[in-house]
C-alpha cells in the first residue's frame, strides 16, 4: 500500500481488501497528464496568494513537468499500489523533492481534481475523434465518387424498393457521421474546465491568484491549451458533484456507435452470398477453422457488437448518478471505466472503418442483376401516370395489378405488347415502359434531389 492522502483521523490500519477494491490506479492512471496540468494551476495560484515561495514553486513545477514529459513520451509507470493518480503523483513529486512535496496539495482537494481532469480527458479525446470523424468524412465522399456511376437497390423493411444512386447511399453515412462531427464540435466549444472548488465549498485561496495562475499556465503549455475554456469556477457544489459532461460525450459517442453499427450491418448484409454487392477486403476478415470456404465479416461483427457495450456505458453512468445527493460521492469514481471504455472502442472503430471503407470492391454484374428486377421501378411507373393526369390511387392501384399479374402471369412487364399494358392504362405502352424501368431513368426522375453531386466536402478541423 502506497502513502495515502488521508489518515490522521484513523485510530486503525484501512483494511487492506477494502483498498484494493476502492482503488482507481489500474485506469485513472490515463489522467496522469491533466492531473498534473491541475497541479501546475494549483502551484502558480499558491504562490501568487504567497503562500509558496517563488523558488519553491519553481522547483514543483519543474519537477511536474518532468514527470508531464514522462507521460507524453510513454515512460509514465504508475505504481500499482497507489490509491488514486492524484495520490500517485502527489507521492511522485514527494520523491523528486521530498519534504517540500508536502505543500503541493495546499487546500486543495482531488475533488477539483478529478472533475477537471476528466474534463481534460473528454476534451482531448473529442479532439482526436472530430480528426478521424474527418478522415472517414472524405473517406465516404471518395468513395461515392469512385462509383458515381453506379446504381443499387435501394431497400425499406429490407425488402427492395427503389433504385438508388451509389453516391446516394454513401451520402447517407456521411450525413450521419457529418452530424455526429456537429455535435461533438458543439459539445467541445462549450466544454469548461474549472480550478477552485476545494472539496466543494470554494477554497481560501483568491479567485485572483486562480485567474493568474490560468493565465500563466496558458502560457507556459505554449497555445496548446488554447481551444479549452479553464476558468475559475461558477458555482463549487456543481462542479464537483456534475457528471453530466461525461453522459454527454458518452450520448455523443452512443449515437456515433449506432451510426458505425448500422454501417457495419449493411456492410455485413451487402457482402452475403445472397446479396452479394461486395467484395470485403481479406485484411479485415477471418477464416474458419473447420469450413475451408469461408470469409467471415469479424471486424464489422465486432463493430455492431460493441454498440452492446457502448450503450451500456452510457446506462452505467447515467443510473450511477441517478439520485446521488449533492455534493461528490464515491460512487462518482465508477464513471470513468465506462468513458474510458466508450472512447477506445469507438476510435479504434472509426480508424478501422476508414480502411475497410477505401479497400470494399463493389459486384457491379450482381448488383446490375438485381436492378433487373422491375418491381424496383413500379413507383416510377405511377409517378409517370401521375405526370400523364391520373390520379395518384388510381395509378398506385393500376401499377400494384400489373405488378401482381406479372408474377402470376411470369411475364415480365417489358416484355408484355401494348395491347396488354393498355388493359391496365391506355397511357402505358410498351416503348414507354422501357425507358421508365430503366436504373438511369429512376434515379433522374428524382428531382427533389440537389442533382446527385457529391455531398458536401469533408470538414476542415
Ligand atoms: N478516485 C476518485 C474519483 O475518481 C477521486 C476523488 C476522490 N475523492 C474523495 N473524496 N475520495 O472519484
């Protein structure tokens, strides 16, 4: 068991299998390099309320930057004994300059701590999730424009509809994920980063030394910092008992999982013998240890399965924080597996997708097979009726009959002769019903559409 940063008040040892179980080192350790942003902060507000000497508070923040370095350069260790990160670095720091150590956590609490922390946290991961957001953005629009040229079976109830531009069904996910980019932007320009709480009163220390310190530190991370708004704080008592930034994120990244989800279960469907659309790349599929011919579609498997996980994240903290009472609460520590959890699975989907996505191949003859099928062009046949006068349920009656005595009948509706298709419309004719079932027709005749360009260009973030 580590130095702890508690215990006066103890007549007797904590019982050494309660600490294991309410230790947070084994994952809070991933906040090591904004716990020690905080105690930067905390270093230059000490000093400018006099509470630390000059020299002394040069020689922490040498020394935290040290450590920061070690994070940044992958060389951190955390020791497994410690309770928490806050007490890990704490015990750090202690080491490096000993006795003077004693002063870093001056009214301080790992209260304040650990909400800006996790601040930090979901800051820097939205920043690098909007970065691979944009990367599959432009990912999709090349490859809509790699086959612009081509129509599919467009399908509601997963039954065939309509035919569709390629350009068009790629679009689709780009809106999706275009809309998930949106709200992740707006959730990190509104994100603020508090110092100052104490345990949740406020502290002793002046809001002014606060505001100074923020300023600095500014300073000297050199702009890096410039996108997040650190403050000091509005009101103590909610910042530190808050957690609604962290269901946020996770709601954000819910709804970008389901996206990926969906994605992946088309992508699944459309590579299937029965539908065989396309050809999935080898690099991200497995083989089968007893039956020689298979492919098996694992990442995109895995990708939909982990949306289980996913929501289950966000559930776990939103009935976590249910009827907790104000302020911090142990229970609050739970959160951060959880986000952890959700922001690992969804980049490491994000990036894998992107590369599946430039290396799927497109069956065009299958696909040109399917488009064969005329029940996919029957609502093109009433729109044209509908051009030629006839009243909208009189030509969806008439289209539906033909349709029905095609398939009784085994005859295909192009091949039927004038004779039989005016039996069902006198303005049907057998040349005419050729240029209509036809996939460029279909997909020309939509004319609420913004003319089938590429949809907009990926974001500039
Ligand atoms: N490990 C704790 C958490 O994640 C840090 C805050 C501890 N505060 C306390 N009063 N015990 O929530």
């Amino acid at each position: 068991m580590a130095k702890k940063m508690w215990g006066g008040r103890f007549k007797k040892k904590v019982d050494s299998y309660f600490f294991e179980f309410q230790k947070s080192i084994s994952y809070d350790y991933k906040l090591a390099e904004y716990d020690i942003y905080h105690s930067i902060i905390h270093v230059i507000a000490l000093k400018e309320a006099n509470i630390l000497e000059a020299p002394e508070a040069k020689k922490l923040i040498s020394v935290l930057s040290d450590i920061s370095k070690e994070v940044k350069e992958g060389r951190f260790k955390p020791n497994p004994n410690s309770e928490d990160i806050h007490t890990d670095i704490q015990n750090r720091v202690e080491k490096k300059v000993g006795k003077l150590a004693h002063k870093l956590h001056t009214l301080r609490s790992r209260n304040d701590q650990v909400v800006f922390d996790e601040k930090w946290y979901c800051y820097k991961e939205g920043v690098y999730i909007l970065g691979l957001l944009n990367v599959i953005l432009a990912s999709l629009n090349h490859w809509g424009g790699k086959y612009r040229k081509v129509f599919i079976p467009g399908y509601t109830h997963t039954q065939r509809a309509q035919v569709v531009s390629f350009l068009n069904y790629t679009g689709a996910f780009f809106c999706m994920l275009e809309r998930d980019f949106e709200r992740m932007d707006s959730f990190l320009k509104k994100s603020s980063i508090y110092v100052g709480s104490g345990a949740l009163a406020g502290s002793a220390i002046p809001r002014s030394a606060y505001s100074e310190a923020i300023k600095k530190f500014l300073v000297h991370t050199k702009g890096e910092l410039q996108h997040s708004k650190s403050e000091t704080v509005r009101n103590s008592l909610d910042n530190v008992a808050s957690r609604d930034f962290v269901i946020e994120f996770l709601s954000i990244l819910s709804i970008l999982q389901m996206h990926l989800s969906r994605m992946a279960e088309d992508f699944i469907m459309y590579s299937t013998k029965e539908f065989g659309f396309f050809d999935l790349p080898d690099e991200f599929c497995t083989g089968s240890s007893l039956m020689p011919h298979k492919k098996n579609p694992d990442f995109l498997e895995l990708a939909r399965g982990n949306t289980g996980r996913v929501y289950g994240n966000l559930l776990a903290v939103l009935i976590t924080m249910k009827g907790l009472p104000l302020t911090y609460n142990r229970d609050m520590q739970l959160d951060k597996e959880p986000l952890f959890s959700s922001t690992k699975i969804v980049k490491d989907e994000l990036k894998i997708m992107n590369d599946l996505i430039s290396k799927i191949k497109l069956n065009k003859d299958r696909i040109e097979l399917v488009l064969e099928d005329e029940e996919l062009y029957a609502t093109e046949l009433v729109e044209f009726l509908v051009y030629e006068g006839v009243p909208f349920s009189d030509a969806h009656k008439v289209i539906g009959k033909l349709t029905v005595y095609s398939r009784d009948k085994n005859i295909k509706i192009k091949d039927m002769p004038d004779k039989t298709l005016k039996t069902f419309n006198e303005k049907l004719n057998h040349r005419l019903v050729r240029k209509i079932m036809n996939p460029e027709y279909a997909v020309s005749s939509k004319k609420s559409l913004s003319a089938h360009k590429r949809v907009s260009s990926a974001k500039s973030k």
